[in-house]
C-alpha cells in the first residue's frame, strides 16, 4: 500500500472496536490526522458503531467526516446499527458541559431508566423504557418530563435531532404537571413559631436565610462581614454577588438541603420550602419601605453592587438604617447584632 499508488493508509485501534486498517482516501496528512481524531471523538460519545462501520468498509473515512463536521451524523447509510444503552450514556454524560447537581440528576434518570431495559439492549430500547417510566410514575410529572429531557439531550448530542429514535422520544408526550404551588412568605409571626417548631438546629437556620435572603447553595457557601453589612458571595451570576444589611445573628448551615427541607415538611405539612424564606426577606424590605432599587441589589436581582447605586461614603448609612428598618418590623432590638461567622 504505497503512497504513491494509493492515499495514505488509516490505521486506528480503539479499545472496544474493531481495528480500522483502511485506506484515509486523501493523500494529505493532516487531514488523515482529522480522521483519527473524528474515530476517537466519536468513540468517546458513543459512536463505537460508526467506528466499526468504518473498519468493516461499510462507510468511507471521508464520507463520515463530512457528516460528522456537519452534525448530519443522522445520514450515515448504516444508522440502523446502534451501541448498547448501557455504553451511551455514561460516556455522555463524562462529557456533558454542566453542573454537579444537573449530572448527577442526568446520572439518576439515566440510572432508572437502564433498570427497565436488558443489560444488553440497544439504544433504540430507550423508547419503551421511557413509556414505561411515564407510566409507572403518573403520580410525579416533573420527574416523567425530566426523564424525557435528559434522553433528548443524550440522543440530540449522540445521533443528532434529525435522527428518527430523537423524533420518536420527542413524541413522547409528558404528563400533565399539577398547578403551582402557591408561594408561601411568611410574616414575622409565622416565621418566630416556624423556628419555635423546628428547633435546633434548623430553627436558627430557617431564621439565617429568612434575615438574609441566602438561598441554600449560597447559605452553605461562603460569605463574610463586611463594614456594617454582610456580603454574600452568590453561587449563579454575578448579580448574586452582593452587599446586604446585618439584621440578626446569623446561624452556620448544618446538614443538607434534603435534611432541612424534610423537617420543614415535617412541622409544615409541605406548605413551606427553602426559597419561601428568601421570599419572606423580600417581603419583610417591603414591609420595612426599603426603596425598589436597594430592594433588588439585596436579593441580587440586579448585576449591579449597591456600590454602583451610591457612593461608598452612602453605603454604611443605608446598611445601618435598612438593618433597623427590617428589626423594627421583625420585633427585634435596635442594637446591632454579634456575628457569629463561619466560611464554608
């Protein structure tokens, strides 16, 4: 097999896959380097079918690059032949561009759903599956609908939206969600006999959150003293990142997020989460007359500080006069309170 005769040889060996020993069909180097690099790629998502087409001559180098460049991977001839269900997914989702709480919720679905197929089913068995979860869990439409997203993202980034198995599963219909619960702030009475039911330690942490309007991932994240207020280093965006008026003592968090919402299920009869308390310090700035615009820096609705509203010389006066604002309201004492500081 001469270069000279012929284009330059394609010899790639990939654990799991047939040995590919063909001919690149271009006589340039680099392009034979895009080759082996396009038969790993697609080795890391999953596509060991489209690497043993290629080894068994069935689909041409460059054809499948082609498609492959273009994300059109739906044309190849032999896409009848799929990998197994079990080998798809983890690989997916080592690659998936997202959170740990988004993968490990992907890794939970996708967990479930291999327990309703064979251990060597093909990804085509994925459709029943997933009619199967839809109706054994009835009761739960968030989790049928997540089910259904997280199979469209695997099979969207695996085989590609026009590809018929991701036309199938998006025809999949999700049940019908139940209405929204209700928001539920609590006034300043309801949030004292709140933390009187739960005790300790979650009592003082449900009043933490209520006086500062952390979210969970923020309350168990870092945040410090500063000048007369407290700032709160936000776990989204920037916005998050904020300035915010010292009302009470503040708790350090203990446990989990499943641990503390368990207990306010358990003396609420599920009428109250987490974010209802950070509704509850938006509804207690209210209450106090704290403006609109200081309003949203202190829940990072904005992306700009409460430096960006005032000048600095203004900031520590309207920390200590929005503290005493939301005290007045809360019924607590007008001296400043001793902070107790842990950093996550």
């Amino acid at each position: 097999m001469s270069p000279r005769r012929g284009t330059l040889p394609l010899k790639v060996r990939i654990p799991g896959c047939e040995p590919v020993r063909k001919l690149s069909g271009t006589h340039d180097s680099k392009m034979r380097t895009k080759l082996v690099r396009m038969l790993h790629t697609l080795h890391e998502q999953g596509r060991d079918d489209l690497v043993n087409a290629v080894a068994r001559g069935s689909v041409k180098p460059l054809a499948l690059y082609n498609l492959w460049k273009f994300n059109r991977l739906e044309d190849v001839p032999h896409a009848d032949e799929l990998p197994r269900f079990a080998d798809v997914w983890p690989r997916w989702l080592a690659h998936l561009e997202c959170s740990d709480f988004h993968r490990a919720a992907c890794h939970g679905y996708c967990t479930r759903l291999a327990a309703l197929m064979a251990p060597d089913a093909a990804l085509p068995a994925v459709v029943p599956a997933l009619k199967e979860f839809r109706s054994l869990h009835r009761a739960h439409p968030r989790s049928v609908y997540l089910a259904l997203q997280t199979i469209r993202a695997l099979l969207r980034d695996t085989l590609g939206r026009r590809h018929r198995l991701y036309l199938d599963v998006a025809e999949i219909p999700p049940l019908k969600a139940k209405p929204i619960r209700k928001k539920h702030p609590l006034t300043p009475d309801q949030l004292r006999d709140l933390v009187r039911k739960l005790g300790d330690p979650c009592g003082p942490m449900a009043w933490t959150m209520a006086t500062t309007g952390m979210g969970w991932h923020e309350y168990t994240g870092q945040w410090e003293r500063e000048g007369d207020g407290l700032r709160i280093h936000g776990t989204k965006t920037g916005g998050r990142d904020r300035l915010i008026p010292l009302v009470s003592l503040l708790y350090p968090a203990e446990g989990t997020i499943y641990r503390f919402r368990w207990h306010l299920t358990r003396v609420t009869a599920r009428t109250v989460t987490p974010y209802d308390l950070r509704r509850t310090f938006a509804g207690l700035m209210v209450e106090a007359g704290i403006p609109r615009p200081r309003r949203k820096s202190y829940l990072g609705h904005t992306a700009d500080d409460i430096t960006a509203l005032y000048e600095w010389q203004e900031v520590r006066e309207y920390l200590v006069k929005d503290a005493e604002r939301i005290r007045a309201v809360l019924g607590e004492p007008p001296a400043g309170p001793t902070l107790h500081l842990r950093l996550a």
